[in-house]
C-alpha cells in the first residue's frame, strides 16, 4: 500500500512537470503511456522507482527533454487530410500571386517533418520554384527534428500519396523515401516550445518578418486554457493580415475568435486574420425566443433527477436549449470528451459533450463528435434531429460539406443495427 502511495505521489510530480514545461492540459495526458514511459526511463537510468526519477527528471534539463520526446505524441504523415492540401493547393497560388516576392510558411508543431516537405513539394509541383519560397518548421521534440533533419522515412510513408506527389518529394532508396535536397535547403528544423510567449519571434539577429501561412494543427486540443492564449496570441502576432492559418478540425478553440475568423467553406480548419477593423467585438443578434411550453418541459426535466434518464438528456441535448454561458468551458468540456473516446471512454464522452453543448448548443466539433458516439443510438428520431442540427450549424458555418456520421442504420421496427451497402 505504501509502495503504491509514493508511485502515485511520483506520478503526479511528472504530471505536474509535463503540463508547466509542455503547456498541456492536465486531463489529456494518458497515464498509461506515462506510466509506461517513466519505467522505461527508470530502467535506463537504472533508478530504483518512480519517486527517484521524479527527483532526477527535475533537477536535470537533458532528462526533461527526453521525458517529453518519450511523451509526446508524434502523429503526422505525408498530406495528411486531402482536404486541407486541396484548399492549400489553391490558397498558396493566390497567395504567390498577392504576396510579392518569397512566400513564408510555418509549419508547427511539425512534428518528424512529413507536413513541411508536404507543403514543400505541394508548391513546386504547383508551379512555385524553391526560389520563391521558404518554410519554418517548429516542434519542442528534439528527437523529432533531428528525424525531420535527416529527411528520410520508410517506403510505406508514401503508401496512400500519389505517385506525382511522391516524385516532387524525393526518391525511393533502400526502402527509404530520400527527400529532395532542393526542398531540404528550403526548410529550416528548430526547436522551440510553442506554449511559451514569443515562441513564433524571430531571433534578434534576423529581420523580422511574418508569416503568409501558419499551419498548426491538432496541438491545441492537447493545451491547457493557458497555454491555449498565449499560443493564439503568437499566432496572431506571427501571420500576416490577409494570410491564412490552418488548424485541425478538433482545434476550434475558443481563444481563436478574437484574432481570427473562420475561412467561408473551408472553415472546419481554415482561418483567416481579422483586420483591425473585424477585430472589434461583433454584435450578437438576440436569439429568437423558444416556444415557452417546450422550453418549460425540458427546463423542469433537467430539474428532477429522479427523471434524468438517457432519454431526457438526449432530447435536451439535440433540442440546443440553454443559453451559451461558458464558450471556453464548452471547449474543455469537448477537449475531454474527445479525450475520453480516444481511450474508448464512450459513456464519459458523450456526457462531456452533453456539458459542452449546454454552454454552448452551436459547438459543432461537440455535435459531431456526438453524432459519431449516437451511430447505434436506439432512437433514430433523435438521431435524426441531430443530424439536422449539426447540418444547420455546418451551413452556418460555411461548411456545405455533406454530412456523414455512420456506416450503419438503427432499424426502430427490429430494435437492432443494419449495415445498409454504400
């Protein structure tokens, strides 16, 4: 027992060590994997336990980077997500043609390089000589970059890339993909922790120059409300007006929408810098009033708790009632949620994103996340009612994308899933 109460006591020191040195939010961070990652590093050290390396790790620099190369998540390949490089492979001609001269690219966290050879290779196919253009790529994991450094990766990394896209890359050696030097020279690796102030500044040696566009993608559902300011306000700083960031489609956090506006039908991702003029505070329209009946029921429904079932809460949910309280609390409620899937946590999940759309009904990462979690939901009205809100949202929004939550169908006649053929 008492063996237990010091791992534990050492486990919430590195906890409390990742999210200062990292930025992360508390709740994302796997305990598993962290559990996992300071016995191995115990067995390297060769130190007797938990509490031993936690003593280390804090007194030691190197062995807090190695911690955080272990820990961090290093997801990324070549154009990952079509969508987002078809709307690069327009937005960066119309950028070389409004910018002049050399086009700066950001890309962070880069993670082992994939992305920024991606843009890379994406602009010299599309027609714009490495001349014209230079790429910065960011990530606070040593071992990453020198990965991305070395530009070479396994065959199977280019496994789902065209073969165009392939050849503007690199070439095939060994079973190894050797990116182009001409693209290598037009990429600079460095290292830097982007939940600091001023981590997107550039060094007091060089002239200081903005970026055209910035894509930083899924880091923000990984920070802490913190971390998540500071890192928008760098974005902000760091790009310039009329440029474009790009985000993931989990990354549509709250701090954003005072520097920057979503991008008309790309906006699941794309964004846009708000002028001086669009920055001031928008006026919001008072919500049409409810029908005070329904509004009524579903107010002393969610009052009686002997009657808050499944039922009950699904239908406050898809109904959008309540007023937007908390936008950035909607966020970390839809954080967690999407946390808890990850980890095939379904129940905590769609509670969270229940929370998440109490504060805020028109959360559309909430509602589709949701969507994805009701695939087998026995009410198929319901169902359906959410599908339609998500649709008008998306519309809202400047998504006309189409829909498509689940491959299979709740059947109310037989009370059991059928897989209809595509």
């Amino acid at each position: 027992m008492k063996t237990d109460i010091v791992f534990a006591h050492a486990m919430t020191q590195i906890s409390e060590l990742l999210v200062l040195a990292t930025g992360a939010d508390p709740h994302t961070l796997d305990v598993s994997r962290l559990r996992w990652v300071i016995e191995s590093r115990c067995r390297k050290l060769r130190l007797d336990d938990a509490a031993a390396y936690a003593e280390w790790a804090k007194s030691s620099t190197e062995e807090l980077d190695a911690l955080i190369d272990a820990f961090v998540v290093q997801e990324t390949r070549f154009f990952r997500d079509s969508r987002v490089f078809k709307h690069l492979r327009q937005g960066l001609l119309q950028m070389a043609a409004d910018f002049p001269g050399a086009l700066r690219i950001l890309s962070a966290p880069c993670s082992t390089g994939q992305e920024a050879y991606s843009i890379a290779a994406l602009l010299q196919e599309s027609g714009i000589p490495p001349a014209r253009f230079s790429i910065d790529a960011f990530d606070i994991s040593a071992a990453a970059l020198n990965t991305a450094r070395g530009g070479l990766y396994p065959e199977a990394s280019m496994r789902d890339v065209s073969r165009d896209l392939q050849e503007a890359c690199g070439v095939l050696q060994a079973k190894q993909w050797k990116m182009h030097d001409a693209l290598k020279h037009r990429i600079r690796f460095s290292r830097r922790n982007l939940a600091e102030p001023g981590a997107l500044e550039a060094p007091q040696f060089e002239v200081e120059a903005k970026y055209h566009l910035i894509l930083c993608r899924n880091l923000f559902i990984y920070l802490g409300p913190k971390a998540r300011a500071v890192l928008a306000q760098s974005l902000a700083s760091a790009l310039v007006p009329g440029g474009r960031l790009i985000i993931g489609t989990a990354d549509g956090v709250e701090e954003l929408n005072a520097h920057f506006a979503q991008h008309g039908p790309a906006a699941a991702f794309a964004y846009t810098h708000r002028s001086a003029e669009a920055s001031a505070p928008a006026r919001t329209a008072p919500a049409p009033a409810q029908p005070k009946p329904a509004a009524s029921r579903v107010s002393r429904a969610a009052q009686l708790p002997d009657r808050n079932d499944a039922v009950i809460r699904a239908a406050q949910t898809v109904s959008g009632a309540g007023p937007v309280r908390d936008a950035s609390s909607a966020a970390s409620f839809y954080h967690s949620a999407l946390h808890h899937h990850h980890h095939g946590n379904h129940r905590k999940a769609e509670r969270h994103c229940r929370q998440a759309l109490y504060l805020d009904p028109k959360h559309l990462p909430a509602l589709e996340l949701l969507a994805k979690l009701w695939i087998q939901y026995p009410n198929l009205r319901l169902r359906r009612a959410l599908e339609a809100r998500i649709h008008r949202n998306r519309l809202a929004s400047g998504v006309s994308a189409p829909l498509h939550i689940a491959s299979g169908h709740w059947s109310e006649e037989t009370g059991a899933a059928r897989k209809e053929n595509p």
